[in-house]
C-alpha cells in the first residue's frame, strides 16, 4: 500500500474565493451567511444562505466557456486551478495517462435546470439552449477538469447527497493508496442556491431562517451554502521525490450505509464509519485531536453524531475538540466534505482549530467540546472529517499531520 | 439589418471573427465552427427569427437545410422567414 498524501488544495465558498481567505475567515470565526440575492428570493420562507459573493465569472471565463459551464462548474474550476497550481504537477505522458479526476456532487447543474424549467415552464418557450444537457449534468464539472488539466484516467462523478464529496475523496484516496494512480484531482461543488434549488430544501422544513448553530440548545435548521473544493492526492514517495510542498497525509477512510431510514440519521451508521476510519488508518481512537463535524445545526443530525462520537471513542470522546464550520460557510451539500477538509488541514498543519460559531447554549445531548465561538490553537496529530448523507450514507476521512 | 446581416453577425459571433471576414463562399469548417459551434449557431438564429429550422445535428447533410455555405445557410433561412410570414 502507498501512503497519500495532499499537494494541492483549492476553494471558493461563501468564506473566501481562496484557501488563503477561506482559512483566515475560519481562524477569526467569520460568517459568511447573509440574504441571499436572486431572482423570486422574495417568494421563498428561507432568504439566508451562504452565497459566493463578488464572484464574476464573466471575467473569469469566455463567452463559449459560460455556453457550457454552470456555476457548480465555474466553482470547481476555480477551485481546481488554484489546487493544481499549488501542486506544481504538469499532466503529460504517463502522468497524464494514469491521474484522473473523482469529484462529488448532490445537485450538479441545478441552475441551468431552474432556469430552463422556468423558460419553457413560465415563460412558455418551445425552445431551449442547445447546451442545457452538458451544462446540467452531474459529471461536467469532473469531465471540463480532465479536459482543462488533460487528465486522463479514471475520471467520474460521485453523488450520495451530503457525503458526495467524502464519497468521492474516499475513491481517489483509494486509487493512490493502491497504486492504480499517481495522482489524482478530487474533492467536489454545489450550487443550489437559486429559486428551485432553496424552494425544494424549504419543502423539508428543516430549514433556519436565521442562523446555523449546530449544537447548540437553540438550533433551528441548517443553512445551504455553494461553492468548491478541490485537492490533489498524490503518492507520497512521487511528491517527495519532487520537493512538493505536503500539506498533510490522507491515512485512511471508512464508508458505511444506515440501511434504515431515507433521511433520519443513525447512530449505529455513523459510528461504524468513524470507527472504520480510525481502523482502516490503523490508529487508537486516542490519537484523533479534531473532528469536523457533519454539524448540520438539525436537531436530528446533532445529538445522533454526538451520540455516535461518543460510542466510537468512549471517554476518549470528552478529550478531543469537535466543531462544526457549516455554522461560517453553510451546508455545501455535495461540496460540503471538500470544504470541511481545509479545517482538518488548518488542524494538522497550522494546529489551528476552527470554531463552531453562533453557539448560544449548551446542549445536554451535545456535550462535546465543541470549540464555541473562537477558534482554538492546539497540537493536533490526527483529524477526521465526518459526512452522513440524507439516504443514511456515511463517508469519514483520516487526515494526518506530516 | 436584413437577414443576411443578422445570420453573418450570428456566425461571427460564434466564430469570433469580424462579421466583414464572413462572406458567402466561406464554409462553416472554414471559419472554424465544429458541430457543437453549429448547433448553437441553428439555435441563435431560430431564436433571432423565431423559426424552426429543419436541422438534425446527427446527420446534417441528410437534413432539408443546406449548410455548404454561408450563403447557403442565408438562402435557407430567407426561405423559412419568408414561409413564416406568408
């Protein structure tokens, strides 16, 4: 088995438009939830979001490129460019053969469906763009990746809802790890922040119309984020062997299924995946510092993963520090993991903790610590981070300082 | 403009070129236009004139539309905004 390791790590969310900001928003416990602003925001009960803002992708791409690329596209473009650069990696010849691209994804080119459903729907045109197929679907993010950076190995897209990016990080961990692949480029990106995409996360009433405060005693619903995250996974003796910058190693993962209820979570799912991370990365529960936390801010998913974090680590549970950034950057849903993975890299690397902001008051069934408020400066060996998907699937990482 | 203007403009547009370097004898694949190019150049113009045009992109020569050239493809929309109106 190789060891795999991060070379590159790009972002643009509602914290920032790089990693740089994101992480700088993360220490000083920014928030980056606001009103959200499109078209028909005033007919929806929910007007928060985390909105990328003074984002112009008309600066940042050409008129054919906006043909075809809808804004989960643009973000993972973005992100993957700042991901790639960082790496230094240059994809040719067997390089290129071998390194592919497994991003994740829930909703995929949700805007490019609202806006063409409104056209014919509403508007009652018979005509549609001839783009809206490539534009829309769920692997054209994965697959405008491997055209732009000429990647060309195994290459797809991965959605299981709220753990896509988890689930598809897991894969490319595992292509690394095996020696199936050098390098690969993964992580993922949503954008559902239009009138169709809140409208129908509005239908489930889980819902806050104010703030995202997971664990606390008075939280009331999550909040929907946007944007991307993107890493590039690399195997640890090719990026030695070329003095790359490690931002920290990948040790291991676990996947697991609740088989139990489409959208309640589960206990016992969530701790079998937590506790397969820390057996497949061959560590004692003992060595993990910091967990990202799912932390929707529901009062569903908070008490089940504290109670889970409780079982898979025992009184080791009462020692290590648990937060959750959706209360700063919001629930990217099929984004969400890649972005939580840049707080475990602060974690590791910079032995900063990112706070779980907004928190008011405890919570007898959340009593973690779960870093309220202010981020925290700590050495921390081990990291992992949690994603428990509606449809009750499980993706956690291991990450470790290098 | 007439409709020999707004076609060329539409296919510059498309190519990125200068709609004087568009004449009547170039063909699609001259200026650079691949299939996808085209389809969305069938789609700008239908939009323009609000017209169907008779074009099937799996098999363009075998469609009721004649596009070897730009001054084919303005005699055949001519034709159907002219249908269009009578």
């Amino acid at each position: 088995m190789k060891r795999v390791v991060i070379t590159g790590a790009g972002t643009i969310n509602a914290l920032g438009h790089t990693v740089d900001e994101t992480l700088d928003a993360m220490r000083e416990g920014r928030c980056g939830i606001g009103a959200l602003e499109f078209r028909d925001v005033e007919r929806l009960a929910i007007t928060i979001g985390g909105q990328v803002k003074g984002f112009e992708a008309d600066s940042q791409f050409n008129r054919q490129q906006m043909a075809l690329y809808d804004r989960f596209t643009q973000f993972t473009l973005i992100a993957a460019r700042e991901a790639i650069t960082q790496s230094g990696l240059e994809f040719i010849g067997d390089l290129a053969a071998r390194a592919g691209v497994v991003l994740g994804t829930a909703g995929g080119g949700v805007s490019t469906w609202d806006d063409n459903y409104r056209s014919v729907y509403e508007d009652g045109k018979n005509r549609v763009h001839p783009f809206v197929v490539p534009k829309l679907m769920n692997n054209a993010a994965a697959s405008h990746v491997s055209m732009e950076y000429n990647l060309k190995g195994p290459s797809f897209t991965v959605s299981t809802a709220c753990a896509s990016s988890n689930h598809a990080m897991a894969q490319a961990f595992q292509m690394v790890r095996s020696g199936m692949s050098p390098a690969m480029v993964t992580g993922g990106s949503e954008s559902m922040l239009c009138f169709g995409g809140v409208k129908a996360w509005e239908g489930l009433r889980v819902m806050s119309k104010d703030a995202c405060r997971p664990f606390s005693a008075n939280r009331n619903g999550m909040v929907q984020g946007e944007g991307a995250g993107v890493f590039v996974f690399e195997e640890y003796e090719h990026a030695k062997a070329r003095g790359a910058e490690i931002l920290a190693e990948v040790i291991g993962y676990a996947m697991s299924s609740d088989a139990s209820d489409i959208v309640m979570p589960s206990k016992q799912g969530a701790a079998r995946a937590i506790s397969g991370a820390m057996r497949d990365a061959r560590i004692n529960p003992e060595e993990v510092g910091y967990i990202n936390a799912h932390g929707t801010g529901t009062a569903a998913n908070d008490k089940t993963e504290c109670a889970a974090v409780a079982d898979a680590f025992g009184p080791h549970a009462d020692n290590l520090m648990m937060s959750s950034t959706k209360s700063m950057h919001g629930h990217l849903i099929g984004g969400t993991g890649a972005v939580e993975l840049l707080a475990c890299i602060m974690a590791v690397r910079d032995g900063v903790i990112a706070p779980t902001i907004g928190y008011e008051e405890p919570d007898p069934e959340c009593a973690l610590d779960i870093v309220p408020n202010e981020a925290r400066e700590a050495k921390v060996d081990v990291a992992l981070s949690n994603a428990f998907a509606f449809g009750g699937l499980n993706a956690v990482l291991a990450l470790r300082k290098v | 403009m007439d409709v020999r203007d707004k076609v060329i403009k539409i296919i510059a547009d498309q190519a990125m070129i200068e709609p004087s370097d568009v004449t009547d004898d170039s063909t699609l694949e001259d200026l650079g236009i691949d299939s996808l190019g085209l389809v969305e150049s069938i789609f700008a113009i239908e939009e323009e004139f609000d017209i169907q045009i008779p074009f099937n992109a799996n098999e363009p020569s075998e469609s009721d539309f004649d596009i070897t050239n730009v001054g084919a493809i303005v005699a055949g929309i001519r034709k159907l905004v002219a249908e269009q109106t009578s």
